[in-house]
C-alpha cells in the first residue's frame, strides 16, 4: 500500500484534533432532536449493543434514504445467508428513527462513529465486522482507511458522483486514487458516475442496478390511509413530495389554478425537511390558501385546500393516498429525488427540469411513458388540471409507473449474490 498523500495526513490530524469539539455539536444536536440520551455516546464509538454472534456484515449510510435504500438487499442476504447478522449506521436522528422502525431480521442500527480515530477504533474493536458495504457517496477517510487496515473487505454500492464533485476529484487525483484502491468492489448506480470513476483510473467501477429502484414500496399505516381516504370522499387530492425552499411557491401557484376548475382539490404538501412547516404554513396564508397542519392533529375539512404534511416516516400513506405527486428537489439545483418510491405505490409521477442525480432513471422512466416533466409553476398547473379532469388518462399514467417500478426487483437476487462473492461471504 502506497503512504497516505499529504491531504490524507493533514485530515487525519485535524480530525482527530477537532474530535471533541465536533462531538460537542453533534450531541447537542443530537439531544436537541429527541435522541435517547444514552444512544449520543455511539458517535463516539462507544456501542450501546451488544455484538451478536457468527458474521457480522456492516453497512454504512448517510442518511435516511441511504439506509433505507439497503434493507430489501439486506432481506435477501439475510435469506441466502443464514449465519449472517447485520448492523446498520448512519449519522442522523432522523434516520435512527425512521430505520429503527423497519429493521430486518438479525439487523441493529447504531449511530456511526465521528470520522476520528479513537471513536473509529472503539468502533471497530467492538463491532469487530467480517465485511463492511459503504452507500453512495458516504466517505470517511479514517472510517475507511481503519476498516481496510483491520484486515475488513470493503465495498462500495450505488456510488454517486455529481458532475462538480468529479472535478473537485480530479484536482486531488492522487488522493482520490489511494482513497478508493480500499475497495474491493465499486458499483455506480449510473452511467455518469462510471464515468467519472473510471476517469479518475477505477477500471473496476462497474455500473449497475440503483439500489433504490429495488427498494420496494415504502410502508404505511392501513387504518390513516382508509380514515383519510374516507374524509376525502370524491376530491382529486395531488401530492408535492420532499420540497425545497423556493418549490412551495410553485406547487401553491399550480394549485390555485387547479382550483379553478376544481375547487374541491387538495394539495399535499410534504416538505423534505418538515423544520420548514412554519415558514411554509405562512406561504399557504400568502397564497389566500386554507390549510391544515399534520403534526398539529389538524383535521382535513371540507374548507381545507392544503394539507401540510410536516412528519416523518409517512411518506408511503401520501404515495398511496395521492394519485399524482409532483416530485419536487426538482424545480431547484438539488438534483430530483428518488422516483421509484411514488412509482411503487402507484402515484403518476410529474417532475421539474432539473434531475441530474437521478439522470439515468428519469430517462428510462420517460422512455416507458411513466413520468412526465414540467417546466414550471404554470406547466404544472395545466397538467395537473388536465389529468384531474381526464381520469382515464391518470389512471394509465398510474399503472405505467407501477409496473416500472415491478419490473426493476427482478434484479436484487443477483446483486445480493454479486455482492456477496465479493466480500466472501457467499
């Protein structure tokens, strides 16, 4: 193995100085969110599990989507490997929350390590995994380099690179190199991110199945959905999913002009960050809307125009509630979220411009006629009035996305069995 760059060095010693400050503010943000005081010290390494006995394979996410992207997967090695157990981390209240609430069978979750060496060797010293898979773009330099030095094979699945990250990757070509000749396998969850890895001289970035195309349907709660549904009655109810500041404007436009040709429907709004619901219940006043509140117990009246749906871990009930979502991180420069999610659940799907991180997949989906993209406020109003008022057409939109999405879990067997010849687990 070569001698770590000069970047990696100059980290490794910063990370480690500023170590205690940067727990500080995690475990304030941490106890801020409503985190089980006694779970904060995980940052730190310190376990508040036990390690269960046999194999142990270790998987690393981000954040809420990562993670949930990877337990149908971990469903599928659970069953073809039955002496394996699993243990999920990830760094955010949100995810340990939502996560905890879906594990598979022989699955823990903990919080992961701060990217500092004491907390990454207790971590590792405990946990002590016979394998460890990292998801996307989740790279910590100490977490990786420790890992790999235990002796521990490591993967990365369902890379993402954007186009300005590998430019920022090819300034530190050397860096990058040595960061990524840990990995025993590289799947990228595009073309573009293919690319860019083999660009940078990974020959061994092979392009696969994106992981969140196998995801399945997200879950709900059946007795909200019908209690919901009923109080609905005959409404044509539409959904804007994980918006972004400067999207709430657009949908609220689009729907006042719905409105005027139904004044029955009602809007959804889930905003991907529900911190935001104060700042967007005003928009909804400024737009002469009325509205309802979900975190408030509010209920949808027959006045309600907006329904401002401001929880987590409810995002299956509005994809089934809703027969058309407007998937939003799409009108901004977030990039598009994950459109499988409403496809499962048999949303027809509507999306802004700009998508990049999901280039690849809008693709295929507008190929099938299962998404359609709009431009703006003004684009989205008509067309959502147009499919309001032509259910026949709706319908067949619904059930094109429906079997996109059936037709893409064909392919986790072979993935999981790929995966695991290459971590020898298999």
């Amino acid at each position: 193995m070569t001698k770590a760059p000069l970047p990696v060095r100059l980290y490794r010693s910063a990370a480690n100085l500023v170590a205690p400050l940067a727990y500080r503010r995690v475990a304030r943000k941490l106890k801020d969110q409503g985190t089980d005081p006694s779970r904060i010290p995980e940052r730190m390494g310190h376990a508040a599990a036990g390690r269960p006995d046999g194999r142990l394979l270790w998987f690393h996410a981000a954040s809420v989507g990562e993670s949930l992207s990877v337990l149908r997967l971990i469903e599928q090695m659970g069953r073809d490997v039955p002496d394996l157990s699993f243990l999920i981390t990830s760094g955010t209240a949100t995810s340990a929350e939502i996560v905890g609430r879906r594990l598979p069978p022989r699955t823990q979750h903990q919080f992961a390590p701060l990217d500092a060496l004491a907390a990454v060797t207790r971590f590792l010293t405990h946990w002590r995994p016979d394998a460890a898979i990292f998801v996307e773009s989740e790279l910590w330099p100490q977490m990786l380099l420790e890992t790999h030095a235990a002796g521990i094979p490591i993967a990365l699945i369902n890379a993402r690179i954007s186009d300005r990250s590998a430019r920022n990757w090819a300034r530190f070509r050397t860096t990058a190199q040595y960061l990524m000749q840990h990995f025993t396998m590289i799947h990228c969850q595009d073309a573009r991110t293919q690319a860019h890895m083999r660009s940078l001289g990974f020959i061994h970035a092979t392009q696969g199945v994106n992981l969140k195309s196998l995801a399945g349907p997200l879950p709900y709660d059946d007795h909200a959905l019908s209690q919901t549904t009923k109080t609905n009655g005959t409404r044509f109810v539409w959904l804007a999913a994980s918006t972004h500041p400067g999207e709430d404007e657009i949908v609220l436009d689009a729907h006042r002009a719905l409105l005027k040709e139904r004044p029955d429907a009602l809007l959804v709004i889930a905003p991907r960050h529900p911190e935001r619901a104060d700042d967007i219940e005003r928009l909804i006043g400024d737009a002469g809307l009325l509205s309802a509140r979900r975190s408030k117990f509010e209920p949808i009246k027959e006045q309600t125009q907006v329904y401002l749906a401001d929880t987590l871990g409810e995002m299956g009930l509005w994809y089934r509630l809703c027969p058309l979502t407007c998937l939003c991180g799409s009108f901004s420069d977030v990039g598009g979220h994950n459109p499988y999610e409403p496809a499962y659940a048999g949303s027809a799907i509507l999306h802004g411009p700009l998508y990049a991180n999901f280039g690849d997949t809008y693709a295929d989906l507008h190929a099938a006629g299962a998404a359609q993209q709009v431009a703006d406020a003004q684009a989205l109003g008509a067309t959502i009035t147009k499919l309001a008022q032509s259910p026949d057409e709706l319908a067949k939109h619904r059930d094109t996305a429906s079997a996109f999405a059936a037709a893409q879990s064909d392919e986790l067997g072979s993935f999981a069995q790929t995966l695991s010849k290459a971590l020898g687990l298999g």
